[in-house]
C-alpha cells in the first residue's frame, strides 16, 4: 500500500518535471476547459442545490478529514492546492492542479485544449460533464430507472404507480 | 435476487401471445435467480464460491458470467468487483445480463417494441405504443416521486445505481469502506449489464467517477451524476427528451 503511494506521488513528480522542461516551448495561446473535478483549484464550495434534501443523512460522514491535517506529512509536502505551469505540446495546452492534504496528494486535475487541433482530437475522449441544476420534475415517462430498490420499496415507488395505472 | 420487473411490451398483438412472451422471461429471471442468486446456498455460484464446483465442470452461463465480472474489473480499475464484499457476488452483472439476455430472446420470439425494468435498470427496444421513443425518467435522488432527467430513447439501456435507496450498500474496494460523494449515478448505453458495471464504479470511486465517466462517452456511454450535496451532471451526448 505504502509502495504504491510512494510510486503515485513519483509519477506525479515526474509529470511535473517534465512540464518544467517543456515550459521553455512558447505555448500557443488556447482557451482551456477545466475537468470534471477541476473545481478544486479555486475551492469554492460548489453552489446549494435549491432541491430538498435530507436531513440526517451526511452529517457522519464528515469527521475523519481533520485528524490527517494535523498527522506530521512524511513526504515532504505542504497542505494546499497547487497549479502547475501550463504545458505546451503539438495537440494544446496542459495544466495540471494537484491538492496536498496531510503531507498527501489527495486530488489531480488537469484542463485540457478545446481549440486547435485538439477540439476535433480530444473530445468525446476527455469531455467533461456538464453541471447543471438539479431538477425535479412530474413527468410523463413510461418507466423509472433507479436505484435497485427492495421488493418493499417497489410498492412505493414511481414505476409501481407506471405499473398499477397501465394495468 | 429481491426485486421486481416490469415489463411492458408495444405490440398490437393477440393477448395470448403477449402473455406467453411474458411469461417466457419470467421464466427465465426466475431461472437466473435459483442460479445466480447468492441468498442461496445451493445455487450455481454459492457452490462454486465455496469450492465444490470446479470451473470445468461450471455451466457456460457460469463461465461467461465470470469472465465478464473480469473484464468489467479490469475496464474500471478495479472499482467494478464481484469480490468487493468478499465472498464472490457477481449479481451487479448478473442482473443486467439476464436482462439483456431476456431482451433477445423477445427479439428472437418477434417482439420488436418493449422495454424490461429489473429494479430501476432499464433495457430497452423500438417504439412506445405511441409511436415514438420510450420515455424513461431518472429517480430524483431525494423526491421519490419525481425524476430528474427524462431520457427518450428507442434502443439501449438505462442503469442507475445510488446510495438512497439500500444505504451504504456500495463499497469502494480500494479503501473497503462505504462509496461517498455521489448520490445517484446514470449510464445509457448499447448494453444493459456494462452500463450497470459503469455506474457502480462510478459510485464507488465517488466525485473522481464523473471524470471517469467523461472517458466512456467515446465508447457510446452516456451518463447522469447526482452528488451528494445536490450538484447534477451530465455527458453531452445524454439522449434526453425534448
């Protein structure tokens, strides 16, 4: 376990290394879009969902992330949220943002190109998910994909009313 | 496996015939059920879990199921594992395969228009009797009786894992504790029993799944994200209905 931690973070080293060197390149201008989990890098918390949620569920959750902040970080790492340089290479733009926590990388993120070549190359390949409002909707629909619910549940769920009123 | 399907099929035709085929797939999840299920001692995979069936000896349903659960293993990382409780558990395949299994041999019987929904996970083919696409909603994560997303679509599955409905019930193996950080998690794609896998890895690896997925769009994967604090996403290419 702790071998392959050790490797992560030596990989990790080495991209940016590798980007230091590939600085001396002039990057081409081009507009760069963040991955899915690239909002790490500002950390603003992401924005409350207007729908209703639960009450209980989540609050345990929490606890753990504290105790590690304060554990002495063997690798020689300092807590926060680092970008590293832009990257050129033929295809785009790289930028790679990495968290530390506790001594420990604990995210990685990278933007990649969305102009030149690499529009028509990368994307479906790494498109990111597009976030949007969370709706709630009574719609006409013909069936319900959820969950796998019990047998118990199924008698209170939306397909059991599809089922019942088709029957 | 503790679930109930609907089935619904589009055909005009005699009810008789509409009730054989029917009751031809129950039939069969019935059968998968008494093979597969792992809530039973004597079935096909608890024996073989214990050791006293020999993988020579096991049926070619059995062997495929296992070389599947390893593909699937292999194609996720790891996130997708039939061993992640423990013991061997391959129901998360096993469900959407005997579905898509089911669904071909509607086709093979004549049926060109129904649809299959075994606990949320959805195989689909043809027309609505309406004349067009199927119309499938994705369970809000927190309102049970309201949907998210509405999909519309004529051929293709539709699977959702979340953590709402049993609990912590999905496990990330590399760290052996409960998935955190996704709520509900929708893959539509070509095949019932991959898109199933898809989501509970993507559940399972939490808020690092929905760039995961992002990446399986390229093979005709589309998908829908809940996190647990409320956010929604989703892939470009997601067939919703307008």
């Amino acid at each position: 376990m702790r071998r392959s931690t050790a490797a992560a973070v030596g990989t990790l080293t080495g991209a940016a290394l590798i980007i230091g060197v590939r600085l001396s390149v002039t990057p081409p201008e081009a507009p760069v879009v963040a991955a899915p989990v690239g909002n790490l890098a500002d950390g603003t918390p992401a924005p409350k969902p207007s729908s209703k949620k639960p009450a209980a569920s989540g609050s345990k959750e929490k606890a753990p992330a504290k105790q590690k902040e304060t554990a002495k970080p063997k690798s020689g790492l300092k807590d926060g949220v680092f970008k590293g340089d832009a990257a050129a290479n033929p295809y785009g733009k790289i930028q790679v943002t990495i968290k530390v926590e506790g001594g420990e990388i604990t995210d990685a993120a990278a933007t990649f190109p969305t102009a030149n070549d690499s529009a028509t190359i990368n994307p479906p390949a790494i498109a990111a998910l597009k976030e949007s409002t969370l709706q709630a909707q009574n719609a006409d629909v013909s069936a319900v994909s959820g969950a796998t619910y019990t047998s118990e549940s199924y008698v209170k769920s939306l397909q059991a009313a599809l089922d019942a009123a088709k029957a | 496996m503790g679930t109930t399907v609907s089935i619904e099929l589009g055909e005009d035709r005699p009810d008789l015939e509409l009730r054989g085929l029917i009751t031809s797939v129950c039939d069969w999840l019935h059968e998968v059920d008494a093979r597969f299920s792992t809530y039973k001692a004597d079935s096909e995979v608890s024996r073989f879990g214990r050791g006293e069936l020999r993988l020579e000896d096991a049926s070619a349903d059995l062997r495929h199921v296992l070389d599947a659960c390893a593909d699937l293993w292999r194609d996720t990382d790891g996130y997708f594992d039939a061993y992640a409780s423990g013991p061997l558990d391959p129901s998360g395949y096993v469900k959407g395969w005997s579905v898509e299994v089911a669904a071909a041999r509607l086709l093979a019987a004549g049926s060109h228009d129904h649809y299959i929904n075994a606990g949320g996970d959805i195989r689909m083919r043809g027309n609505h009797p309406d004349g067009g696409p199927w119309r499938v909603g994705i369970r809000h994560p927190w309102e049970a009786d309201k949907v998210s997303w509405v999909l519309a679509l004529h051929d293709g599955a539709v699977a959702t894992s979340g953590t709402y409905e049993r609990g912590d019930h999905i496990f990330n193996p590399r760290t052996g504790r409960p998935a955190q950080g996704l709520r509900s998690v929708t893959v539509v794609g070509p095949d019932l029993s991959v898109a199933d896998a898809y989501a509970t890895a993507a559940l399972a690896m939490g808020e690092a799944g929905i760039a995961w997925l992002s990446k399986r769009a390229a093979d005709g994967y589309d998908s829908a994200v809940v996190t647990d604090d409320g956010r929604a996403f989703s892939s470009a290419n997601l067939p919703a209905a307008v």
